[in-house]
C-alpha cells in the first residue's frame, strides 16, 4: 500500500516535470497554498472565533507556569541576597579584627592578652595570618555571590517583564477577538434583515388610491368655492355690520326719534 503510495506521487511529480520543466515546484508549492487557502476560507467565521478564544485560554496554563516560576525564583533571590548581607556583615568583622591584631603587631610587644589570655607575638602573627587568608577567601566568595545575586535580579526583572507582555497580550487578544465577534453579530444582523422580502405592490395601490381621493376632492372643494363666489353676480344684501358699538348707537338714535314722535 506504501509503495502504491510512493510511486503514484513518483508519477504525479514526473508528470508536473514533464508539463512545467523547471517551474514544477513553483506550481505544486502555488497550488498546494491555494487548495489550504480554499479550505480555511470555507471554514465558518463563528468557528474560528470561538477556536481563538480557545486558543487564548490555552494560554493560562503557560502565564500560570510562569508566574510559579518568578515566584519560586523571587524566593531564591531573596535568599542570595540574605547570604550577601550576612557575609558582608562577616567580612566587616574580621576586617576590623585584622586591623586591630595588625596594630598590636606594629606597637612590638612580646606578648598580648586577649579576654584574659596572653599571646606572644608569634602566636598572634599566625592566628592574624590564618585570619587575613580566611579574609581573602571570603571575600572573593562574597563577590562571586553578588554577582550571581545581579545576574538572577536581571533574569528576574525579564521574566517579570516577560509575564507582563503575555498578559498584556492575552487581553488584547481577548479585547480583539470581542470586537471581531460584535462585529460578525453585525453582520448576521444586517444579512437577516436583508432576507426579509416584503410585498409592498400592495400598500403601493393603496398609496395611490388615497391620492386620487384626495384629488378628487381637492376638485370637488374648488367646484363649490366657484359657484359661491361667481365674480359675474352683483350682491344686492346689504353688508351687515360687525361694531357692536355701531349697533347700540343706531339702535338708541332710531328709539330717541320715536320717542320725540309721540310727545
């Protein structure tokens, strides 16, 4: 079944060599592209945005792994740097306790007491050298010491400054893939409202039938305002007046002249 496989692929690469010469594998690398594009863009949107925000929760374990590790690390740091304290502590001592024994030796008494002891000066030159070669060593052990004490406090502040940028990340991705999904409702929105397919032959008919009724009567108004006003006819009434106060005087003078009558 393997070789079925590999000579039928023999053949489809001797065929592409056969058609194309040298731009076989320029053509076989192109289609291949255009077949995996083909497919991923057939892939529903909805699902690959819920494949983002699963690959984002995958991301939890790692920060988790990682902020474990800046823990752990702060914690030894913090002892390096309890070992460096103390031994600078240590080295201030018996540097001042050299310098003293190296002033006694200096002054060339034969003998020296120490809390209630007495030394010769022999005794005190070896025990100051043994103390000076003791000295040297742990100094050079103190410095090695902070050194790695700097060298783990760089390491510390990257892998802190790590976490902050995947944790930044991981929000902006977060932000980013909300927005994509508000997005794709957006359009779900506007492709439902697109399918709704309305009939509106007939509300436009009966758009047009309160028209013509409108304009029928906008005729009929104009009709009967013609023949009540016909600019041809004289009007014969006498126009009646509308002053009250006129009224009540001409009333009073008519009553004041029947009244002059009978006397």
């Amino acid at each position: 079944m393997v070789k079925k496989g590999v000579f039928a692929g023999g053949a489809i690469l001797l065929l592409l060599g056969l058609l194309f010469g040298r731009d076989a594998i320029s053509y076989s690398t192109t289609s291949l592209g255009w077949v995996r594009q083909s497919v991923r863009d057939s892939v529903p949107v909805s699902f690959e945005l819920e494949r983002a925000r699963k690959m984002i929760r995958d991301l939890d374990p790692e920060i988790q792994r990682n902020m474990h590790l800046i823990a752990k690390e702060e914690v030894e740091v913090q002892g390096i740097k309890e070992q460096v304290a103390a031994g600078e502590k240590s080295l201030a001592k018996n540097r001042a306790e050299i310098e003293r024994l190296t002033n006694d030796l200096k002054k060339g008494d034969s003998t020296f007491v120490y809390h209630g002891r007495s030394y010769t000066g022999k005794q005190v030159e070896t025990d100051l050298t043994h103390r000076f070669e003791s000295y040297k060593v742990k100094q050079v052990t103190v410095e090695k010491l902070g050194q790695i004490l700097a060298a783990r406090e760089r390491g510390l502040v990257a892998g802190r400054e790590k976490l902050k940028a995947m944790q930044a990340a991981k929000t902006r991705l977060e932000v980013d893939v909300a927005n994509l999904d508000a997005r794709m409702e957006m359009v779900r929105v506007a492709q439902s409202t697109s399918e709704f397919n309305f009939d509106d032959s007939h509300l436009a008919r009966t758009k047009d039938l309160v028209k013509g009724i409108g304009a029928r009567i906008d005729v009929a108004e104009k009709l009967v305002n013609a023949e009540t006003t016909y600019p041809g006819q004289i009007n014969l009434d006498e126009p009646t007046s509308s002053d009250i106060t006129e009224q009540i005087t001409k009333y009073f003078d008519n009553d004041d002249s029947v009244a002059v009558k009978l006397d």
